[in-house]
C-alpha cells in the first residue's frame, strides 16, 4: 500500500510539473514564432489535386501577393478540366494514373511532371488560402528545409479545438511534420531526396516526405502565418479516427508514445478524482491536466490568433477554446484506440485495407 502511495504521488508531481511546463512553454513559442518572412519572387508552382471538392476555392490561389507564380491544378476527367478550365482560365491537366501509389499523389506527381517552378508548393484543394499565404511558405524554406502551414476550422468548435491540439504539435522541432495541404519545397530539394521514387509506391504524400526528410538532417519550418481556412469535414469523428490510422502504419513508434502518455494521463486524472477524497494534495496533483488544458487552451488561442492572418473576429470567443480543451485529449484517445481496430481506410472515393503494418488499394 505505502509502494502504491509513493507511486502515486511521483505520477501527480509528474503530471503537475508537465502542466506547468506546457503552459509556460507557450511564452517561448510566440517569441520564437513572432515574425515570419516573406518571399516573392522565385518561381513557385502550386499543384492542387482535386477531386470532388468546391471548384471556387481555386480563386483563393488565384489572388495571391506574389510575383511570379503558376497554379496547376491535376483532376481525372477532361470533363472537370474544361469545366475549371473555363471558369477560372488556370493550368489544368489529368491525372497520370500510377499502379502502386493513391490517387491523390498520382494527382501530385503529374503536376510535378507539368510545372515550371523552382519551388513546389502542394495544396489541398478545400483550403481557402489568404492572400500572403504563398509568400509566408516560399519566405520559410530555408537550406536543407521544407516548410508547412496548416488548416484552421471557423465553424465548428469542438473540430476547430481539436485542430488547434494537433497543430500546437509543430511548433515542436522533435514532433513536427509537413502537411500535405499546404507545404513547400524547392525542386532541388524533392530531386535529392528522390520523393518521386518514394511516392510511387506510397498512399500517403506528407508522412512519408517528413519521414525521408527528418532521415536525411532536413528541418521542418512550421510557418503559423500561412495557416488557412478549410472547409469542415462532414463526418468529424470517421475523419478524426482516420488520420490517427495513418500516423499508426507510417509512425507505429509515435502512435505508441502517445497513446501510452494520453492514456496514462488520463488514467491518472480518474484516480485523482478518487484519492482527492483520501488524500487532498496528492489527488489535486493527478488531476491537475484538467485544469492545466483550460490553461493551455487559453494559450493556444492566443498564440493563433496572434500569429495568423486572419482578423480576430473571425475567432470564437477564448473560453470556449479554453474550456474546450480539457475534452480534446479524451477524444484523441478515443482516436488512437479506435485506428488499432481499423482495417480498412476510405479516402478519395477508395477503400484501403490495412493488415499487418500493409496497405492495399481495391476500388
């Protein structure tokens, strides 16, 4: 019993210290993140597969601040192409078919394959990018570097805490990934790292670029400036327990480590509960991460919404995203349990079935 104590009590300060840590650490980041630069001038091709999207969120590429840049957008039929063609008057072309990749990097290697650029710039068709966002992601790469952005949710409140969660990881060097909705490299870069190779044989386009690149001493430059608007999924948490999948078969090592930590803090603020009762200090240590996320969604909210180009009122109130919070590691865990049952995955109009660490695409 007294061993049970003891452990107990290591966990809470444990878990108290942690708290105040990630709190605290929030100061540093908008420091280090503050000023971002931009850049105008090399050549930059934005290749955008698109399949069954909102066709006018192409405008929104259309009108960036940036001197010298193409828009390419890669679809399946020469009847979608004509259609975008003629509405918006950008580079179309049809996609490539590839026998052992997705359809959507099918969709990114043709675009490769038509561009012009010194700088590839990948998007996601349902982000609705400002106007500088292009500029802030070509001003990010810097030598041996990719840099990223990531998406943002104005409408729904738990989806966009949840976001904001996920995001806060790529402030951190040692977590970090690129983003395939919207990331950057240089031509040189993708040449050298041979990302064409690995692709054709891949289904996912930005786990397996983070991993090549962190293998090979590239940094990942999260650019908060060039985080864009994206339109909200239709089924919150089917989509949610999907991009846990992914992180499960192209990073088992990172899928553990966090499930071991978001289950084991949670386990400890259920104890907490119950040895507050019995023994005050040390229960109020176990389930301070409750109280810790209201804190740390505060900051969170602060530090987006002062380092992205959108205008504050576009933002929900800051409770909300601070008493929010405490729920999101509850529904991660959810996630991660749920993607170690997965079998198949349905992205893009195709279904993946997942067995033994393999992923084949049927239609």
């Amino acid at each position: 019993m007294q061993l049970l104590l003891w452990f107990f009590v290591f966990a809470g300060i444990a878990n108290f210290s942690g708290g105040v840590a990630s709190v605290v650490s929030w100061f540093f980041v908008r420091k280090k993140y503050g000023k971002a630069r931009r850049e105008k001038d090399r050549k930059a091709s934005i290749i955008i597969p698109f399949k069954g999207k909102n066709a006018d969120n192409i405008e929104y590429f259309l009108k960036q601040d940036y001197n010298d840049y193409e828009v390419i957008v890669v679809v399946d039929s020469m009847e979608e192409a004509n259609e975008i063609k003629s509405k918006f008057g950008v580079k179309v072309e049809i996609t490539e078919k590839l026998p052992k990749c997705s359809g959507k990097i099918s969709a990114m290697l043709t675009g490769v394959k038509k561009s012009n650029g010194s700088i590839y710039i990948f998007a996601d068709a349902d982000i609705k990018p400002h106007e500088k966002w292009l500029s802030y992601l070509v001003g990010g790469i810097e030598k041996n570097s990719i840099a990223t952005s990531y998406r943002w949710y104005f409408g729904n409140k738990l989806l966009s805490v949840w976001n904001a969660s996920v995001a806060s990881v790529l402030f951190y060097n040692a977590f970090n990934f690129a983003w395939g909705g919207s990331m950057a490299i240089a031509k040189k870069d993708f040449e050298n790292l041979g990302i064409a190779e690995i692709w054709r044989k891949s289904l996912v386009d930005d786990l397996t670029l983070t991993m090549k690149a962190k293998r090979s001493g590239y940094k990942i430059n999260f650019i908060p400036q060039a985080i864009s608007e994206a339109e909200e999924e239709e089924n919150m948490i089917k989509w949610m327990n999907k991009e846990m999948a992914w992180i499960r078969y192209y990073f088992p090592s990172l899928w553990v480590l966090a499930l071991f930590i978001i289950l084991a803090m949670r386990a400890g603020v259920v104890a907490g509960f119950v040895i507050f009762f019995f023994h005050p200090v040390i229960g109020f240590m176990l389930f301070s991460p409750i109280i810790f996320d209201i804190f740390r969604g505060w900051q969170e909210y602060v530090t987006f919404t002062e380092l992205m180009e959108y205008d504050r009122h576009r933002f929900f109130p800051w409770y909300i995203h601070a008493f929010l919070r405490p729920l999101i590691p509850f529904i991660l865990a959810y996630n991660l349990i749920s993607s170690a049952f997965t079998r198949e995955i349905e992205w893009g109009g195709k279904k993946y079935k997942i067995a033994r660490n393999k992923i084949d695409g049927s239609a």
